[in-house]
C-alpha cells in the first residue's frame, strides 16, 4: 500500500504521516519529523509502545530512561515501551528524522491532536499553556503520558518498565553487508529491538535491483532517502521518488530497482524483525556502502544461500538483473 502523507504541526514540530498504522495492518506507523532548532518533545512515555528514530539530518538530545546522550545523522535510537524520553533539538539547524511507533498508534495521536499544515513552516512559535495542556489530554487518550511538559524543566517518578527482554539501544556504527549485489546497512537488528523490527537501508547503484523475492514471515515498510525507483509489489508497478513510502505485506513477492541510470538510497523497515540473520549469513561483509561495486553470488555460492534462505521462508523468484 502506497503512502498518502500529510502533515501536521504537533508539539511545535511539523511531522509528515507517510504510513499510519491502520494502513500497516496495526504493525507500525511511519513518520517523519522537522524539529526546529530549540524544539522540544517534553518528558514522555509510551505505555504500550516501542518506538524507533532514525536521524536523517541535524543533531539531537536524547535523554532516555535518565541517561542523556547526542545523536547525530545516520544514527539510530531504540526506544522501549514504558521507558521516559525526551528529545529535543540544541542545535542551530533543523533537525530531520524517522520515527516508527510500533503498533502505530501514535500516528492517531499526530492526526487527532496536530493541527494540518501544507508545505514547509518557519520557525514555529512554542506551545501555549492551554495547548500542552489540551496535548496532554490527548496523550493519554493513546496511551501516551507526558511527564514534564514541553519547553518546561522539572523531574517526575515513573514506576513502570519495560519488557525484561528489551532495553534502550542508541546504534552508532553500522555493519554493512554485499548482499545479492545491493549494500546493505543494518542500523537495528531484531535481537536489539526484541524481534520487534529491523531496520535496514540499502545503497542501490545505478542497476540496482533487488531482484523479484517474498519473505513470508516479516512485513516491509519502505521509504526512499535519496534518487529514485521502480517498485514491483504484487500487480501493483510504480514509481517511488525522494519522500516516498510502501507498505508491503509478508508473502507479496516484490522488487527494486533504481532507475534513471541514477543510485538510489531506500529505508526497510520489517516486523518482526527475523530477517537480518539471513542477511548477515547470505551476505558478504563490506567495510562500507560505498567500499565496493555490486558483488553478486558466484555459482559455487548461490546453492547454499538457496538453501539458507528456506530456512528463513526468503523466497527468491527472480534474481537480481534477470
């Protein structure tokens, strides 16, 4: 399913919902965010949510579950559910980035409580009492608490924790893999987000092409960074340029391919997150996305990746340049 973004003026940041979560089937939601230099999200927790950022431009703070800490571009952030956050923006440039909520309900929350916008603001000005305090009322209403308000100092106690088995993960270096010919970075793996998801981007080059495959246990969500590509999903064919998204369902067969003789970069999101061990073992580790030219499978190698790839239910229908 195509995204149909719009925007929204929420907490003093213009945030674009590109998939919201009833349109990926309750797994996710996808936004993008523009916080303003001297933006502020408060002091917040999601009571049954897991939330993921990927910083595409600027620099932020983060202080998670008390622990302060500076993300820069290319970074990412995993959130638990019931962990207090707070993000905001010291630098001197507006700050881009990706957010994925997972089951998505905070795209309602964005929808509901944001006010619509079209195109690009100026400096938003800051929130009035009665507006965090209307914000606020909404929060709760998704399962959302605001501990300290925006643009506010102040502590609170929040007695709830997250899942054993999932904790705050800030990724600062990548490992990156050749795999069947396209660079692939992992940013998040399932074991750091506790199978929820993974996140993965890949480096198309001029012929990039996933070549025609399905996975049958993780759904996809898509969005291209730079360039762009032709996606084959099913019967659906089109056409993704910069600042467009796809959701696609697990067991849709789909492909890839850059076009315009031109590189693409694209974001994969997948839920759960079960795939990246198939890339780590069917890929060839690279020192990084620009280290090498496409490198695709020998003969004497595509039989056991053939093999590995059932065990993880990949299916690969076409190959790459076929």
């Amino acid at each position: 399913m195509a995204g149909n973004p719009k925007s929204y003026l929420f907490g003093g940041v213009r945030m674009v919902v590109h998939i919201a979560g009833e349109q990926a089937e309750d797994q996710l939601s996808l936004i993008e965010a523009f916080m303003p230099p001297g933006g502020d999200s408060g002091l917040h927790v999601r009571i049954g949510e897991d939330e993921a950022i990927y910083l595409i431009t600027g620099e932020l703070e983060l202080t998670v579950g008390g622990q302060k800490t500076v993300m820069l571009a290319g970074e990412s952030y995993f959130i638990p559910r019931s962990v207090p956050h707070r993000v905001r923006n010291t630098g001197m440039a507006e700050a881009r980035a990706m957010l994925v909520d997972m089951p998505g309900v905070f795209s309602g929350l964005v929808r509901e409580a944001g006010t619509p916008v079209d195109g690009v603001l100026q400096q938003p000005e800051r929130m009035t009492g009665e507006e965090i305090a209307e914000m606020c009322a909404f929060a709760e209403q998704y399962g959302s608490l605001v501990l300290v308000p925006p643009y506010q100092e102040g502590e609170a106690v929040f007695t709830g924790k997250p899942p054993i088995y999932k904790r705050p993960v800030h990724k600062r270096e990548q490992d990156t893999y050749m795999f069947f010919g396209v660079a692939t970075v992992l940013h998040l793996t399932g074991i750091e987000t506790g199978n929820e998801f993974s996140l993965m981007e890949s480096f198309m080059g001029v012929d990039g092409d996933s070549g025609l495959h399905s996975h049958a246990n993780e759904d996809e969500c898509v969005y291209v960074l730079h360039g762009e590509v032709e996606l084959l999903a099913g019967d659906c064919e089109l056409v993704l340029r910069a600042g467009a998204s796809h959701f696609i369902p697990r067991n849709v067969p789909h492909r890839l391919r850059s076009r315009k003789g031109r590189p693409a970069r694209v974001m994969h999101w997948y839920t759960p997150g079960t795939l990246d061990p198939f890339v780590r073992m069917a890929g060839i580790r690279i020192k990084g996305p620009n280290d090498v030219g496409p490198v695709y499978p020998s003969p004497e190698q595509i039989g056991p990746i053939l093999l590995l790839s059932e065990e993880y239910d990949f299916q690969m229908l076409v190959p790459p340049g076929a």
